[in-house]
C-alpha cells in the first residue's frame, strides 16, 4: 500500500484532487483467533489508511476505508490463513490444531444463514466512487457478520477528532476544497 500511496499521490496532490479507496478488515476491531499475521497486517495498514489521510485531506483528495467482515465463500481465505508453514511453529501449537481445523466452520457458524457474496465488497467501492467530492464516508462496513464494528469505530472516531482537535489540527479531519 505505502509502495502505491507514493506512486499515485504525487499526481493527485498535482491535480488537488483523488480518492484513496484502502479495502481493509474488520479483523482489526474484532480480532479473531489464529490468524495474527493478517490481523496484524491489516491493522497496520489501517493505521496507514488512517495517517495518510490526514496528511492528503488538506490538498483535495479524500479517503475511504472499506471494512470486509468474514467472507467464508468464494475465498481460501481458511485453508490458507490460519497455518504457520514452519514445522516447528506447527509443532508447538499442536495442541491448537482442533480448534484451527475449526475456525472456518466456526466463523459460518456467524452468518446465521445468510449468503455473504463477496461481491458485495466490490459493489461497496463501485457505491463509493460515484458519491460527489465530501460525501464519501471515512469508513464504511461490509459485514454480514452482526459485529458491532460500525459502532466501535464510531466510538474510536469520536476519540481521534477530539485528540486531533486537542493537538489544534482540525483541518486535517476535512478535505480541502480547490
């Protein structure tokens, strides 16, 4: 993301205007068992999101953060996320192994029935990028999940505006209009 961020922020500064779409997780507010190296990642990538969009508001271009809940179909997500590849990692958590065969099923077990598509993701950004210039949401969530990640990050918004008005930055919570 960084590696992007430098490649196409220069044009939109130029251009005073853009909009940053970073697609990253609820898994940063929710935290779900064994899978520390993506939770970890996408909690840093949020704070990336974050940070950046302070620092780009004030030359026109606007940030939005898109937050997957589970998506269990359509994905390896699974099978390939919650299984360290170094055999002595795999042996010391052996006693674990039950319960990670049991995440994927476990996470279902969320759903209460209904069909999370992850297509809905890309229909969120596709919403998204047609609002006019300020109307974009800072963060918005695509979960079929019930988590309460919508009202935790208002509660954390709240908290992080005070803190940036406290510091007598306020401007970096808006976009610049040209």
């Amino acid at each position: 993301m960084h590696r992007v961020n430098r490649a196409v922020l220069p044009y939109m500064r130029a251009r005073r205007s853009g909009t940053l779409v970073y697609v990253g997780s609820t898994t940063t507010v929710d935290v779900p068992p064994f899978m520390a190296p993506y939770v970890d990642s996408k909690a840093a990538f949020d704070a990336l999101a974050q940070t950046t969009a302070y620092e780009v508001n004030q030359f026109g271009i606007e940030t939005t953060i898109v937050m997957p809940g589970a998506f269990t179909q359509g994905t390896d997500h699974f099978p390939n996320a919650s299984h360290p590849s170094d055999a002595k990692v795999i042996a010391a958590y052996a006693a674990l192994d039950e319960m990670v065969e049991q995440n994927g099923e476990a996470t279902e077990r969320l759903f209460n029935g209904v069909d999370a598509d992850p297509v809905s993701v890309a229909a969120e950004i596709s919403r998204l990028l047609k609002l006019p210039v300020g109307q974009k949401p800072f963060r918005t969530v695509v979960d079929f999940t019930g988590a309460k990640v919508p009202e935790v990050n208002a509660r954390v918004w709240d908290e992080q505006q005070d803190s940036i008005t406290r510091m007598g930055m306020s401007d970096l919570l808006q976009i610049a209009h040209r």
